[in-house]
C-alpha cells in the first residue's frame, strides 16, 4: 500500500472543511485531529484487504497514544513481539 502526499494534503483540506468550528484554539485542534483521523481510517481501509483493517486500526491507535503519551512505548513493543526480546536473541 502506497499513499501519495497529496492524497494526505487533500485529506487534511477535507477535514479542515468538515471539522466543527470552535473559537477556543486548543479544542479547535482536538476536533482538527480527531476529524483528520477519522478521515484518514475511512479513506484508508476502502482500500485494504479485510484482513488487514484491524491491523491497520490498532497501528493508527496506538501511535496517537504514543504521541498523546498516553500509553508507553515499552507496552507497544510488548504487543508487537509477545514479550519476546529483539536484543538478546536465543
């Protein structure tokens, strides 16, 4: 799966224009970002074999937690590997 820059810029008008307005800046940014990652989640999976949209699901909300530091990335890497660890191979 590829996606062009463009096609993000485009998202991110869309959103721009189909976000809830607020005159207070910090929840105008909530709803941009919130609104944006909806559109993102549904323009994307239009695309993707059934199979891979919970994968895809579960990648988009656990970096908006990693960014939003709302979760740890240690418990990221955890999911990820099964508590396996890639630095000290068997």
């Amino acid at each position: 799966y590829q996606y062009s820059l463009p096609f993000f810029v485009g998202l991110f008008l869309s959103a721009i224009d189909k976000a809830e307005k607020s005159d207070d800046l910090e929840q105008r940014i909530i709803i941009l970002n919130d609104t944006f990652r909806y559109t993102l989640y549904c323009n994307i999976c239009r695309s993707l074999f059934e199979k891979h949209k919970t994968l895809f699901s579960f990648l988009l909300c656990m970096r908006g937690l990693l960014a939003a530091e709302e979760e740890e990335f240690a418990d990221y890497r955890f999911l990820l590997t099964g508590g396996v660890s890639l630095e000290d191979p068997p």
